[in-house]
C-alpha cells in the first residue's frame, strides 16, 4: 500500500456497480467493527451503476451531499461523513466536501444501492485526496460503513469470509472475474419506492430477537462453501439450490424476529411460485431476494431474454432489469 497526499487534487469521480450476493450476508458479529457474521459471495453486475463525484473544498464548513439531484439530510447524510472522516483521517486533512451522487437504477430498496454507494465513494474521496490505497484497503475502508461495499470493489464473483476477533482489517477478494463465465442476473421490478427497514436495523433485529438467528450463522457457511465449489465448476445446477437456501434461509430468520421483519410484497411470493414453475417447465433459473420486495433470478446468459419475459409476465412485477457481471469500482475522472 502506498499513500501520497497530493494537495493539488482536490476533486475525483468514480463509479461503482451494485452487486448482488448469491451466498447471503445477514448479522453483524458482537466484536470488532462492522464485521459480517457470514461468509458471502456475491456477483458484481453491470448495467446499473452509482456516480460520485467528491470535491474537497477548505471553504465548506460542513459536508454535503446531494443524491439523485436532491440534498441529502439525517442518517444518510451521517453515514457519508463517516466515510469521509475516515478518509480524512488517512490523508491528514480536514477540509469538508461536496458529494454529487446517483445511481441509474431505484436507491435503497433491496437493489444494492449501498454496495455501489460506498465503493463509488470510497474510491473517489480517497481519489481526490490523492491518496494511492490499492483495492483491498479501499474494500476494507467501504466495509466500515457499508458490509456489502465491501465485494464492490471487485468485479465478478466476489467472497467476504466472516470476521474473526483478531481481524484488524478485513476485506474481499475476486474468486472469478467478470468474463469467468456467461451468466445474468434478472432482476423482477415489483416495488418503486425506498423499503421499510433498512438492513443495519433488520439485521440488528434479527440477531437480537430471532430464535433462528443462531441456526442461520451455524449453517451459512456450508452453503457458501457448496455454492462456491458449484461456481468454479460453473455448475448453475450445483449451485442453484444453495442459492435459494441461502436467501430464503435468511428470510426465515428476519421472519422469526419479533416483531417479524416482512420484506417480501405479495408480488414477490407470486414470483417465487413462478419461478418454480419456469424450472419445471425446462427453465433454469434461481432466486435470490435482499432486503426488499424484488427478486432476483440467477441464470445463464444465454436463457437471461427468455427469463426476463417469463418474470415480465408474472402479476405484480411492474419491469425486469437484465444485468451482467460487471467491473470493480473505477475513477473516472480527477
Ligand atoms: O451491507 P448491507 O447493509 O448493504 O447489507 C446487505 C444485506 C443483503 O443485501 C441482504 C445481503 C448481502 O450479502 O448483500
């Protein structure tokens, strides 16, 4: 790792792709700071994508930050400045900044959007102070604020073990690239709009509360460990029901909570019947869904057109958005 401060750059745009885990993150462990309790593994896609501009600026006397074109406030408005503080901790600087940022695909509804936020913003901030921090610190740095940042970084499929107590620093690593293996992701529309529980708070609840909880991290791992082996053979039909145990294994924790954490719509159990319904008629595909109503269809890139139209036609699913794997996050500009 190198680190050069470079008082002339003062401005950098970057962007970063959502991604989507296959193998589930869900709980933060009790030690340490912001580390998964579970290992996950994800795919980094494109075709939807975060833009963040960061301008350091000695005449600001507060950060800000406008997201989609509006002023951004409160919690949303914290977590940057967490961010930025850590940046400006590394680079000894302690000039607040303007961050311009958006994403072309709906913010904070189980769609990822804090995975490509804080990859994007990671990478410009630390940009635009001139900082040269290779991707495993920059990954490190997103886990922080954001787990699921944390995989951003990386293009193609990506793993994050677990946290251990003596982790210092923990981050992601590429498993396979974006050309490892032609696949897509569908993704079935079935809610505009933000979610209701974020999840930081669904995830904290759930370990507090769910009686399932402990049954869920005891088990995550053998269905990342089955789902990764099925990855590296490129095996859909290896992988594919750890891909739905992993998901719906997480849902049922969320749902033993108390009070019960519900993120799926009618729309989305609808979906669900019907994708079980796609693979018995010759189909392949399988369902992954976050801490939203949507879903999320894992498939061959060659079958992504036909699974997009089947998910189209199912009541309630209001679009499909077709994604493929994509690149780690970039500077653009800066
Ligand atoms: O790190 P967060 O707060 O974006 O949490 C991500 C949680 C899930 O999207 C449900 C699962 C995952 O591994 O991305």
């Amino acid at each position: 790792m190198t680190q050069q401060a470079n008082s002339t750059s003062k401005t950098a745009t970057a962007i970063a792709h959502p991604n989507i885990a296959l193998s589930k993150y869900w709980g933060k462990q009790t030690f340490g700071h912001n580390l998964p309790a579970v290992p996950s593994l994800s795919l980094t896609l494109r075709g939807m994508q975060t833009k963040t501009s960061v301008t350091f600026d000695g005449a600001l006397a507060s950060d800000a930050f406008e997201l989609n074109g509006q002023p951004a406030e409160g919690v949303v408005l914290q977590r940057v400045t967490q961010m930025l503080d850590r940046v400006r901790a590394l680079g000894g600087s302690a000039e607040r900044a303007h961050v311009v940022s958006s994403n072309d695909f709906p913010t904070a509804s189980g769609l990822a959007s804090s995975a490509s936020a804080f990859a994007a913003l990671a990478t410009a901030a630390t940009h635009a102070l001139g900082l040269q921090l290779s991707r495993d610190v920059l990954s490190d740095l997103a886990r922080r604020i954001s787990v699921s940042a944390a995989r951003s970084l990386f293009g193609g499929f990506v793993e994050l073990r677990a946290g251990v107590p003596s982790d210092e620093a923990l981050s992601a690593n590429e498993v396979a690239g974006p050309d490892f293996w032609d696949v897509a992701i569908v993704v079935a529309v079935t809610r505009e709009g933000a979610k209701d529980v974020g999840s930081s708070d669904g995830m904290k609840h759930t370990r507090d509360t769910s009686p399932y909880y402990k049954a869920w991290v005891d088990s995550a791992p053998a269905t990342f460990t089955h789902l990764r082996a099925g990855l590296l053979e490129r095996d859909l039909t290896k992988m594919g029901p750890a891909i739905e145990q992993s998901a719906l294994s997480m849902h049922a924790g969320a749902l033993a909570a108390n009070p019960a954490i519900l993120y799926f719509s009618g729309a989305t159990v609808e979906v669900i019947h019907a994708v079980r319904k796609m693979r018995a008629g010759g189909l392949e595909g399988y369902l992954t869904i976050d801490a939203g109503p949507h879903v999320k269809v894992f498939t061959r890139g060659a079958d992504a057109e036909k699974v997009a139209a089947y998910l189209a036609s199912v009541p309630g699913v209001l679009r499909t958005i077709t994604a493929r794997p994509g690149a780690g996050a970039t500077v653009v500009a800066g």
